[in-house]
C-alpha cells in the first residue's frame, strides 16, 4: 500500500463518490479471474485493489469525525502493524 495514492483516491472520493471505488474493485477483481495475465499483472492489479480498500477504509474514518491526516496517519499504522505481525 502506497500512503500517496491512498491519499489521492481519498481525496477522488471526497470530491465525487466512494461508489465509483467500490465498482473499480468489483471490476479489477472480475479481471483478476483472467488465466491470460501476467504475476506481474496480478500483483499490480492486487496493489490497486488494495489502495483502493485503503482509501475506502480511511474515508470511513473521516466520516465518522476523524481528521484527515489523523485518519490516513492511523490507517497506515494499522497496516505497518499488521505486517510487522
């Protein structure tokens, strides 16, 4: 997960709607089922699917009152401290 991107799509999301993120990922999860793509193309379709949930997470959060920057701080947090696991 990129910190930057989570940050731009959060913003995307702010200024238009948070449905047109969730049927990009359905859409990127329908063309992941494709046995024609690359690991490489995997991976990279993984990456922005999971930005993408980032994004929505942290959006979440700003909804629910939290800052912005305190928001995408903690969600990042959450994430280093997931993988440190």
């Amino acid at each position: 997960m990129k910190l930057p991107i989570i940050k731009h799509l959060t913003q995307f999301i702010e200024d238009n709607d948070q449905d047109y993120v969730i049927e990009s990922i359905e859409v990127l999860e329908n063309l992941a089922q494709l046995s024609s793509f690359k690991d490489e193309e995997l991976e990279l379709i993984g990456e922005l699917i999971s930005n993408m949930n980032g994004a929505l997470e942290v959006h979440k959060m700003i909804k629910e009152g939290k800052d912005k920057k305190d928001a995408l701080n903690d969600f990042m947090k959450r994430v280093v401290g997931s993988i440190d696991k």
